[in-house]
C-alpha cells in the first residue's frame, strides 16, 4: 500500500522525502489533492518508515568491496585490487 502511494505521489509530480525525521513535499500548486493530503496524512509513518528503508537500502549499493592495499603503502600493485 505505501510503495504504491509513493509511486503514485511520484507519477502526480510531488516528491515526498524525509528531512531530520519530519515528512515533507515539495509540489507544483494544486497537485496535492485533498484526497492524496489524507492519504499522506494517515499513512505518515508508514511513508517515514519506507522511505528510510530506501534510503538505507541505496546507501548500501554504494559500499565499496575491500581492497588488499595497506594503510602505509608507498606504491599499488594489481594484485591489492
């Protein structure tokens, strides 16, 4: 229900994020309908709870594999990649 309502928020031009735990928007005047507004409304912690999920989620894509090369090291070699 919630990945749906985010996507369809998303597909009406309003773009729904989470800035220091606080739900916010940001939309072209009179895309965010009353009905979306209630529906915002009464999923609100769930959409909080989702979008952190994401944002860990794409954090996690990110992480580079360890590599073989020391901390001291003067010079790389192909095998410490």
């Amino acid at each position: 229900m919630v990945r749906e309502l985010v996507q369809t928020l998303l597909e009406n031009g309003i773009h729904i994020y989470v800035e220091d735990g606080e739900l916010k928007y940001q939309a072209k005047k009179g895309r965010l309908t009353d009905y979306l507004r209630s529906l915002i409304k009464s999923n609100k912690l769930e959409i909080i709870c989702y979008l952190n999920d994401l944002q860990i989620q794409q954090s996690l894509k990110y992480i580079a594999p360890p590599n073989g090369i020391p901390g001291d090291c003067d010079q790389i070699t192909p095998e410490m990649l």
